[in-house]
C-alpha cells in the first residue's frame, strides 16, 4: 500500500480522504472535527496532536481500523466526543 500523508487544517466539515495513511495537524488545530477522519481504514499514523488541542468531535476517528495507537493527547484537551475513537 502506498503511503499517502495528509495535513488537517481544521474548518468544520473538513474531510479527510478515505485513502490516508499517515496524518499530520497544523499548529493551529484547536479542534478535531465530528466525523473527520471516520472510516479512513487506513490510517495507521497520526504523527502528533496540535499543541493547543481543546476538543475531539464524536466519531472523529470512528472505524480507522489499521489505527492501532495513538500519541499523547497535549495538556490543552478538555473534551472527547462520544465514540470518537469507536472501531479504531
């Protein structure tokens, strides 16, 4: 499988492609949108959380299957949504 890498910006609505396999934030990523990554099966990375990280929407990580761990969540995260990590 060929590694493709993708840069989350972070507007509402932002979709990842299904494709994705290795993420990357940009610095200024406050939050994780609803939905945003569900059903990329597979992400196997995410490379770090955006320093100022406040919240991760529900489902935002929903079904990523090959996703197997994650990297520690920044000081800055008051809130997880419900089954955001479901599936993963």
């Amino acid at each position: 499988m060929a590694t493709v890498e993708y840069t989350y910006q972070g507007p509402a609505g932002e979709r990842a492609p299904k494709d994705v396999t290795v993420l990357h934030f940009a610095d200024d990523v406050t939050e994780i949108h609803k939905d945003a990554f569900d059903g990329c099966e597979a992400l196997v990375s995410i490379t770090s959380f955006p320093p100022g990280l406040k919240s991760i929407g529900q489902y935002a990580f929903a079904f990523c299957e090959a996703l197997s761990s994650i990297p520690p969540f920044p000081p800055t995260l008051t809130s997880i949504g419900d089954n955001a990590f479901d599936s993963c």
